[in-house]
C-alpha cells in the first residue's frame, strides 16, 4: 500500500467514525461481523499515527463491508478533542479540552436528567495510571491536603486527575472547605507543588443585597437554579450566591458545584425567569 492510499485511508476512517456515531444515535443496534486490521497504518499530514486505549495497548483500525473505522478517541486525538459520553442519550460528543485519557474521557451517566436536556448527573472521569516512578493520586491529595494544613474528611475534592501541561504529567488538585477553594498542580515524578492558590468565593465576604418588594427572595432563586440542575441542596456546594443588578436589570447570580461540575444561572430577581444556565464539567 503506497504512503498516497494509505493517507486516503485515514480520511475516511474519519467520516465512517462519524457515520457510525450517527447510526448509533438514530436507535439501531445490531451486530456485526467486522475484521481488526493491524496491517493497516494511519497517517496524517505525513506523520505515523498510533492509537492507544486506557491500558496503553495498541488499538488497530476495524475493516466492515470495505469500509475502515477508527474508534472514537481515535479521532478525538486526531482533532484534539475530549471525548464526552452521555449515558442517557447514548450520544457522544467531541469537545475541545487539553486533557485525553481513555476512550470515553468523560462519561455522563443516566442520573434521570439527560445531557441533552441540560439537567443533572455527575461527571466520572476515568483516572489515568501513573507510569513507573510517578507518585499516586492519593499521595498528590494527601501534599495537597498537608499544605493547606487539612484533613481529608474536612474537605470536599472537586478536581484530582493526572494530565499533561507543557509536556510534563502533573497531578490538578482542587478541593473546597467552608467558603474557600484551594488549588494545586503537582509534578507526577516526585511530587513537587508547581503551583498554589487559594480563592475565596465572592459571596463569603460581599453583604447581600434585600429583594425589593415583589421580587424572589435569594432561597427561591437556589432553589430554581436546584430544580434546573436536578439536584437538592444536600449534594452540592453553593459558591456564589449574589443579587446584583447588570444593565438595569436586577438578578440572582447563583453557582454551585456537585463533585467535578460546576453550575451557574442568572436568574431574574422580579419573576424567577432563568436568563442563563451553564454547566460545565472539570
């Protein structure tokens, strides 16, 4: 097979990736008698490509009826892109993120509000393996814990995974006690902290402002936000809780975190009226 075919190949395992992703989507489910083909080599703009799963094992392309495929965070390294899977729609998503670390980076499961429709549901992030040498995750929490002068059970960890920044693999650690977020970026190879940062949420030191007469109270506001999310107010941790005004226009600023998602809404201070909603997932 000549470098020239061998490049076209590798053009249409991408858009048979995305064909399948469709066909998987519209509810068809079916099996199928499909040929793993590690004679086949994928190049792009020249360059080699090598895929790998979770386990650091070679993933070859798949041959069905003449087409070639490529599983999907094959060609969400190829983009550059984080793999997304919501559970409950069966739907994956390709999104841009610097962090890549196992066939689904991000999995979305059914917690009864879908992806799609913007409600709840916790992020699993699979953990990366810290190769021979490296220190574990617990041993980063626990450098990250003795510098802020905590224990475990005092705090609640938003963010723990090993990535990679500037070519080095280093462990981001976050966590929150009380009215504060501490963060830390911590060297894999023999635990140096690289970076430190506490943050105090805005809401822990600004007074609020009185509802004016016929506007929601601040309760009322979480609890919309809540509704939205599909959560209750005993599973997440409230960060910012503000009324404020914004081009004459008064409204609750209002954020919280479930475990490594965050949640923020802009919500009208007169009627209840939710003017914004975002979701986004560390």
């Amino acid at each position: 097979m000549t470098k020239k075919s061998i490049t076209a190949l590798a053009a249409c395992a991408l858009f048979a990736a995305g064909i399948a992703a469709g066909v998987s989507a519209s509810g068809l489910v079916e099996k199928i008698q499909a040929e793993i083909r590690p004679d086949f080599t994928i190049y792009v703009d020249g360059q080699q490509q090598t895929f790998k799963n979770v386990n650091g094992e070679v993933v070859y392309p798949v041959l069905y009826e003449g087409t070639t495929y490529l599983p999907v965070r094959a060609i969400g390294e190829l983009m550059g892109k984080t793999v997304y899977w919501y559970e409950a729609d069966k739907r994956i998503e390709l999104n841009t993120e610097t962090t890549t670390v196992t066939d689904a980076d991000v999995i979305i499961p059914d917690s009864g509000n879908s992806g799609s429709s913007g409600g709840g549901g916790t992020i699993v992030r699979p953990q990366a393996t810290p190769a021979p040498g490296e220190i574990t995750l617990e041993k980063a929490k626990e450098i990250a814990l003795q510098r802020a002068g905590f224990a475990a059970s005092e705090v609640t960890f938003t963010k723990e995974r090993l990535e990679y920044d500037d070519g080095r693999r280093e462990y981001d650690i976050e966590f929150i006690k009380d009215k504060t977020k501490y963060s830390a970026e911590i060297l894999a190879s023999d635990g140096t902290i690289l970076s430190w940062d506490v943050d105090v949420f805005d809401d822990a030191y600004r007074p609020q402002a009185t509802p004016a007469a016929g506007e929601i109270s601040l309760e009322r506001a979480k609890e919309i936000a809540l509704q939205r999310a599909g959560l209750s107010a005993s599973e997440v941790i409230f960060t910012e809780t503000q009324l404020e005004r914004d081009d004459g226009v008064r409204k609750y600023e209002i954020e919280f975190r479930q475990g490594y998602t965050e949640y923020s809404a802009e919500i009208l201070a007169s009627d209840g009226t939710v003017v914004s909603w975002d979701v986004d997932y560390d």
